[in-house]
C-alpha cells in the first residue's frame, strides 16, 4: 500500500516540477513557514493545508460574510465553521471557499454545527493544518495534493461521529449573498463510500465546481438538512458508525470540467488511504520550492523571508485536470497547451514584483504563465485583467498582464509562441473592452479625461500608459516598427496628466482644463466613494511612470526638485480612511500596490543612501513574524515578493526592462540556485543594524558603478556583494 502510494507521488512531485526524494543538503526550510502570517488584520492569508501552485487550498473557516473574511480565517476568532477547499491568498475581495465540511456528532437536533477551538492545540506549516474542536473533541488534520484535500478526524469522545457536507457555503460580500451565491447544485450517492455533484455559483465570477467526497468508511446514514429559500446548495448530514478514538479520513477532488475529472484526479493524486505520507510528500514538494533559495539571516528573519516565499507560491493555480483538460474562459472544455493551465492572475499587483520574481527564480513556470494568458486571450479576445478559476473578474484598471507577457519576452523566454503572443498584447492595447479601455476616447485626448471615464481616469491613463510602454518594448525587440511607433507615443500619454504648476499628475476633462477643487492628498476608491484614483491619491500616483523615471525627473525640475517631492511624499501626513490604503509613511502606503516602487526612485535620481534608509525602514516597521505582521492585503504574494526582492537588496522599478534597481540587503547572504546548474549569490559584508548604507557594490569581484543589475547578470551565475557602511 505505501509503495504504491509513493509511486503516485513521484508522479504528482513531476508534474510539481520537482523530484519525490527532495531534500536540500539535509535543511529544512519549511520549519521557517508561519503560515499565520497575514491571517490578523488586513494580510487575509489562510492557515490550511496547499501545494505549491495547486488548485485546492484546503483551510479552516472563521467566517464567510464581508472584506474581513476574504480568506475565511482571521487568527483571533475563536470559532470554526468548517473546513472549505479552496481559498484566495491575501486579495481584497471575496470568492471560493467551496464545499466547506465539519466533523460533528449525528445528533438530529443539532442546528449550530460551529465549534470553538483550543487555540494552543492549532498548527500549521506547509502542507499539513491541525486543530482540536471543542464541541465534539474531535481533532482535525488537513494536507493536500494539487487537486485534492485530504482529511483527517479523530473522534475523541464520542462514538456518534458525523461529517456535515455544505454545498451553499462560499466566501460573499454580505449576508444576502451567501444564501444566493449558488445557482445550481447537483449532489449524488454514488456508492457507500462516495458523494460527487456539481455547483454553479456565482461571487466575483460565475464558475461551474465539480466535486467528488470519497469517505475511508461506508456511510450509514445521508440526511439533507432544511435550506433558506434562496439557497440551492445541499447541505447533508452523513453519519457513520464508528468507536470512540476511531479515526474518519475523506478526500475531497475538484474540477471545473466534470465529476469524471474530479474522479480523475481522486485517482491518480490520491487512490490509496495514506494520510502520514501524504502530509510527508507534501512538505518535501514544499521544501525542494524553497530551497532554490538560500539565505543566512537570524531565524526572525528566515521565518519573515520564507513564509513570503511560501505565499508568492500559492498562485497562479493549475486549474487544469490531470488530463490537461479546463473549462475555458468560453465555457468549453479544452484541452491546455502543455496540459497546464494557470489562472488566479492578480495582474495589477503581481506585476510588480511577484512576477519578475518568478523570472529569477521559477524560470520553469514562466513560460506556462504566459501561455495560459495567452490562451486566455485566445478564447475571449483579450488578456485577462484579473483571471480567477478561468474566468475574468475585470477587477482594477489597466490590463497588466500585457507587462507579463512583454517581460518574459524581453528576458529571453521563448517556451511560448511569440507572434501569437504579441497579437494577444496588441489585441488587449487597441481593441476596446466595454468595461475597463475605451481606446478610442485615449487616443483621442492622450488621456482617460475625467468628465468622460466614470472613475479613476487619473490611473487608468497611467497604467495603461505601461502597458503601452510594454507592448512598445515586445513590438521593437520583434522588428515590428509599424507598431513600434505607433505605441511609443502612447508610452509618452502620462505627461498629458503632469500639472507643471503643483506639479502632481491631476485629472483633466475633455477641453484641457485641470478639474478642480483639486485636493493631492484626498483618497478615492473605485469601490466605495469613487474618485480620480485607484485605491490611492495623487501623490501615490504622481510617482507611476515606471517606464520613464528620467521623463519624470525633467518634468519635475530636475534631480533636486524630484528628490524634494520625495521628500514632501515620505514626510507628509496621510489619514487614511480606507483599509486599502495602509502602512503608512507619509503618504506613502506599503500595504498598496502603487506605492511599491516608490522608495527605490531616490537610487536613480542621485541620492541612494535615501533608498537604503527607507528600505530599511519599510522592513523594521511593516513586516514581522506575527498574524498581523502584514500591513496591508498580501495581494496573491505581491507583498511577500516586495519582500523577498528587497530584502536580496534590488528591485523592478520597471519589470519589463529586466534592470533591478539597487537598495540594500536587509540580511547577510542569499543563495539562488539557477536552473542551469549554476548559482547566484548576494552577499552584504559588514551588514548591521547601524550598517544600512552601501559603501559599493562588486560583481563577480568587480566594483560595480551602475544603479541597477540586468537580469541576465542574474540568471548566468555570479556574485553580487554588496560592502555595507553606516
């Protein structure tokens, strides 16, 4: 039984991208992971039991209703609702959470199935979550496989035992919703032991879910329970007969194709009863990931670094069935290109750093990220804006994921075919969407003008202004000079927004004029109060010309006047009044997307010890090992590669020039192993608590002038070494 089990495992561990046997020179890396990070406060991070870029995230659930629970789990709640099978990681905004199920007694008159938890008895770590249940003293385990939960119960106390099975369950914005999320449900006995159906539903995307329950033990006993009068999800009572002490194990497959691929799945992931080593395997997938990167720091700092590596990992998701098999953004089910099909895309914040992170160090996934926006593209006309279980959920402006595409073009990937590629990003450029880009209006002003664009015309033109940059950059490499010229002057539009009197990029309507009152401070939110911005204000935005820095620089005044408005930027109150808008200094706001480059803009304006100052600042004040120690959304592992990249001291201000700008390491030495066999290294001689600035910088011995490094100095093997000072 175990050698067969092993032997599905090594299959699973390929198609993982790694080998079954992984461990790295003894070390494990997953004792750094605390997956509570992020689950106090604004971080919405899950607790549970996931792989590496799987589609299950199987996890406890203390709630469901409103912008608290995105995740279902926020640390200090003290009741658990359930076990739900997948999750979103760190976003604001709510989906998944389906086929929640609760270990319970098969007493008829129970109506609350809720159960208080021993905080002290609550662990977590890669791959495996555990907690004993007040109520019924059962102690719950959960692991996983790529498309499969695996779950454990030991009933303790009792020898009534049951499992509640809801099908109406799902992460909403208000209570209204959760008793109407599911449009449809189908649920079926389809043996002694096994429970498939299908759910439609509908939150941020309306999906289709299939789903098989498969129990270690027959059933004795199926009872559906009494539903709300809009709820079409089952919610079934399925009780067994068992002793005291017994243990009760369940997998949980899911599909968006079928039941049939759901079984299939159960199949090949899981066929045998194994739960110790599927927990094992799950760990050693998770520590041959995070030791592609090594580091030497105090164990505060590890726990910091590979815990934001472990939450960079959780996403994009292989939605695609064992068979290469997806429901596709048309609602047809298509076999994917190189049978994997990634979706769970938070373009506008994995942009920035998650992304070119994944250039570095996830080289194999690359080009099956882009391939499957691409084939995103393919069956809608367009790269998606935010791709959530194939389906496009059109959330925050722009459309990012054409800087994904031009990045890995420009860094030389070429797994993906290219002029199919460059028609996608072009397409997505200049062919309108009804929702998000009237291009039409943008060529005709040079800017999204605000009496014509319903909210955030400020940063809907500038970024979209990058993307024209990226498409501009994919066009040049490929010889298309048509193109070339056509999007670089749209690359030009974000001065179109430059106001030379307060020197803010500041909303313009369709004669010219600047729209006033004008307040840069005044925060706007698409969501709630609407406005210029997204999630943000001017002064955030003022600084988004990633593509352009020096063009800034002179519409600014120059290098004094530039780095006087940073100034003015780090040192000026915000009140913020928006849970998006968060870790603060000044107006500057770490817990948002927009703000994440800011601070490197010093080191290419001629004052990098500023840069190195504020990194350091940024680290000691907004992230720590605690469940609130993030302090805003970690955004599907945007916060955590923000983290990762800066604390190896560089950082994409412009992700698809493949140049990382210099700060400082913020610990003393990283090891990057390359696909090539070769490694990379970042060492910080003399690195301190007072030692935060770099006196200068060597590359592979010798000293180093420029501000940044390639990514090709990166990826061919080398040394960096960074010679600290106070």
């Amino acid at each position: 039984m175990r050698k067969s089990l092993i032997a599905v495992f090594v299959g699973v561990a390929s198609v993982m991208g790694v080998t079954a046997s992984a461990q790295t020179d003894n070390i494990k890396f997953t004792q750094y992971v605390n997956p509570f990070i992020g689950t106090e406060g604004t971080g919405h991070t899950f607790p549970g039991a996931c792989l590496p870029f799987g589609l299950v995230q199987t996890s406890p659930v203390t709630g469901a209703i409103g912008w608290n629970y995105c995740a279902e789990y926020v640390d200090s709640d003290k009741e658990i609702w359930g076990f739900s099978q997948d999750h979103l990681n760190g976003t604001g905004w709510m989906d998944l959470g389906d086929v929640l199920v609760m270990p319970v007694t098969a007493r008829k008159d129970r109506q609350n199935y809720r159960s208080t938890f021993d905080k002290t008895t609550e662990t977590a770590r890669p791959g495996y979550y555990a907690v004993n249940l007040d109520q019924t003293g059962v102690k719950a385990e959960l692991t996983a496989t790529p498309h499969v939960a695996y779950h454990r119960y030991t009933y303790n106390k009792t020898d009534s035992a049951a499992v509640l099975v809801d099908l109406q369950h799902g992460t909403v914005g208000n209570e209204n919703r959760y008793h109407s999320r599911v449009l449809a449900c189908e649920a079926n006995w389809d043996d002694a032991q096994t429970i498939s159906g299908h759910l439609h539903t509908t939150m941020w995307v309306e999906r289709d879910v299939y789903f098989v329950v498969r129990f270690s033990k027959p059933m004795k006993r199926l009872q559906n329970l009494p539903l709300a009068k809009t709820e079409r999800g089952n919610r079934m009572l399925v009780s067994f007969d068992m002793e005291r002490g017994e243990q009760l194990e369940m997998k949980i497959a899911l599909s968006s194709t079928s039941v049939e691929g759901a079984m299939r799945n159960l199949d090949a992931e899981l066929p045998e009863w194994d739960f110790d080593a599927t927990v094992k395997q799950a760990d050693n997938i998770w520590n041959k990931y995070l030791s592609r990167i090594k580091v030497e720091g105090t164990d505060e700092q590890k726990q910091n670094f590979y815990t934001s590596f472990y939450h960079a990992l959780i996403q994009p998701n292989n939605m695609a069935d064992v068979d290469g098999y997806y429901k596709n953004a048309k609602g047809d089910v298509v076999r994917a290109e190189n049978d994997v099909m990634y979706t769970t895309f938070s373009c506008w914040d994995t942009y920035r750093a998650a992304h070119p992170l994944y250039t570095i160090i996830m080289q194999d996934k690359v080009d099956g990220l882009v391939s499957s926006l691409v084939e995103h593209a393919d069956a809608i006309g367009y790269i998606p804006v935010w791709a959530l279980w194939g389906k496009d959920n059109w959330c925050m402006v722009a459309n990012h994921g054409v800087s994904i595409v031009a990045e890995a073009y420009h860094k030389g990937f070429r797994g993906f075919d290219a002029e199919r590629a460059y028609k996608a990003v072009k397409t997505t450029q200049t062919v309108s969407h009804p929702l998000k880009s009237n291009w039409e209006m943008y060529m005709r002003y040079g800017y999204f003008p605000t009496d014509s664009t319903e909210v955030e015309s400020v940063s809907s033109t500038l970024e979209s202004v990058y993307d024209d940059y990226a498409a501009w950059d994919m066009a040049t490499l490929m010889g298309k000079k048509t193109d070339a010229e056509y999007f670089g002057k749209r690359k030009e539009f974000y001065k179109n927004l430059f106001d030379q009197e307060t020197k803010f990029m500041r909303p313009r309507l369709t004669d010219g004029s600047w729209k006033t009152p004008f307040d840069p401070a005044g925060l706007d939110h698409a969501e709630t109060i609407g406005g210029d911005y997204t999630e943000g204000n001017a002064w955030q935005y003022t600084w988004h010309v990633q593509h352009d820095v020096p063009g800034l620089i002179k519409l600014m005044g120059g290098n004094k006047a530039f780095t006087d408005k940073l100034d003015a930027f780090f040192s000026t109150k915000l009140v913020s009044t928006l849970s998006d808008v968060s870790g603060l200094i000044g107006q500057y706001a770490h817990g948002n997307e927009p703000s994440h480059h800011v601070a490197y803009l010093y080191a290419l304006a001629g004052r990098p010890e500023r840069t190195q100052e504020l990194i350091r600042e940024i680290f000691d004040t907004q992230y720590s090992p605690r469940p609130d120690g993030l302090c805003g959304n970690d955004d599907c592992g945007q916060m955590s590669a923000w983290y990762m990249m800066s604390a190896m001291g560089f950082y994409p201000v412009d992700p698809v020039s493949g140049k990382y700008v210099f700060g400082a390491p913020q610990m003393k030495k990283f090891t990057l192993d390359m696909p090539n066999g070769k490694t990379f290294v970042v060492e910080a001689q003399n690195l301190s608590e007072e030692n935060l600035h770099v006196d200068k910088i060597l590359l592979n011995g010798k000293v180093y002038k420029k501000n940044y490094i390639d990514h090709k100095d990166i990826v061919r093997g080398g040394k960096l070494t960074f010679i600290m000072k106070k």
